[in-house]
C-alpha cells in the first residue's frame, strides 16, 4: 500500500483528506508547517508527500528545498487551493512531481497519488498548460510589483473574488472565518488602490489570474 504524508496548515482540512482517502492509501503522519513537515518526512519516509503550497515558514517550495537538497527520494504531489501559474512552476521546478487543485474528488486523488509513487507526473487538466509554457519558453515570468505586494492568502481571496464566490463560500473554501475574509478584501483593495470587488475582478482578470 502506497504511504503518504500529508502537509496543510489546516487540520480540518487533514482531516478530510483522510477521510477521503479511506483504507485505500495509508497515511502515516501529519504536518501544519514547514519545519514540522521536514522533520516528519525524515521520521517516516513517506512514498508521497501531499504538499500545500502556501503555509508557515516558507511554503511548499522551502520544504522541496529542504528535503530534496538532502537527497531524500521521497516523491511529492502538491495539493493546493492555489492554481495560479507561478504557483505551479514554483514548485514544480522545486522538484515536485504533481499538482493538483483542492477540488479534485477523493477517488481523482488516490489515483493521483499511485501515479506519482509509481513515478509519473500528475496535473490537474487546465493546470499542465501552465507547466508547459514554462519549461517550454526560456524568458522567467514578468514581475509584477502589485501583485508582488499581496501576500499568498490575499492572493487566494482575491482569485475567489474574481470568480464570483460570495464571502461565505470563500470562507468555506480556505478554512477561514467570513471577518477573516472580509479582513484580506480590505487589505486587497487598499494595496491595489481600488473600490470594490468589481473593480478587483477586472483587475484579476486583465491579469490572467481568474
């Protein structure tokens, strides 16, 4: 049976994983940020780390970084909210071998798993394009200095936003209070220098974020 460890700052989220994965995959340990996944991955030597991209302590490209530049073989899926392009070929060029976003099934994500142990890539459909591009163009990624002044939830609340989620399905969906929410909006609108959730959805847009 396939061993996994999973990474996420949040534990309902964990919680929910596992649950999805049933008797199918066996899970052997639990991390909420980057210096507790490190050493759990060292104790445990999972075939498959799933790993959230946005977390304390640096993130998922400072756990690739740590782990893959000590020699570990341990094979990664990251499993993010997230499906920005910069986000995808961050961590896929830190060394994981997969992405996939957090609305993928149970069933989509077990098998997603065997595929990476057994040393396939695995991405998300509309997310391979985004890989593609990248190793295929020799040019880094445009800077962008507004959107570098967002931090990484705010960039998440803000993709959310331009898709039409009201505050309460954003909550739902970050694992975050709908004050929280509300709190990342105002934040968003005062560094963009913008009135509404209107104007940040055209904003989003035109960036090719949404």
């Amino acid at each position: 049976m396939t061993r996994v460890l999973i990474v996420d700052d949040h534990r309902l989220f964990r919680s929910g994983v596992r649950a999805e994965l049933g008797d199918s995959i066996e899970v052997v340990g639990e991390a909420e940020d980057v210096e507790s996944a490190v050493r759990a991955i060292a104790e445990h030597q999972p075939d498959v780390v799933l790993l959230d991209v946005h977390m304390p302590g640096g993130g998922g490209q400072e756990v690739l970084r740590r782990v893959l530049g000590s020699g570990s073989q341990v094979r990664f899926l990251a499993l993010s909210v997230s499906d920005a392009a910069e986000d995808v070929i961050g961590v896929i060029r830190g060394g994981a071998r997969g992405y996939v976003t957090k609305n993928i099934s149970g069933k989509e994500l077990t098998d997603a798993i065997r595929r990476v142990a057994e040393g396939d890539a695995v991405f998300s459909p509309r997310l391979a394009g985004f890989v593609l591009d990248a190793f295929a163009s020799s040019e880094a990624p445009s800077i962008d200095p507004e959107l570098d002044s967002l931090t990484q939830r705010e960039r998440e609340v803000l993709r959310l936003i331009a898709r039409g989620y009201a505050y309460k399905e954003i909550a739902k969906e970050l694992f975050i209070s709908v004050k929280t929410v509300e709190t990342h909006v105002s934040s968003v609108l005062r560094k963009l220098q913008l009135s509404n959730r209107h104007e940040l959805s055209r904003w989003a847009t035109a960036r090719r974020l949404v």
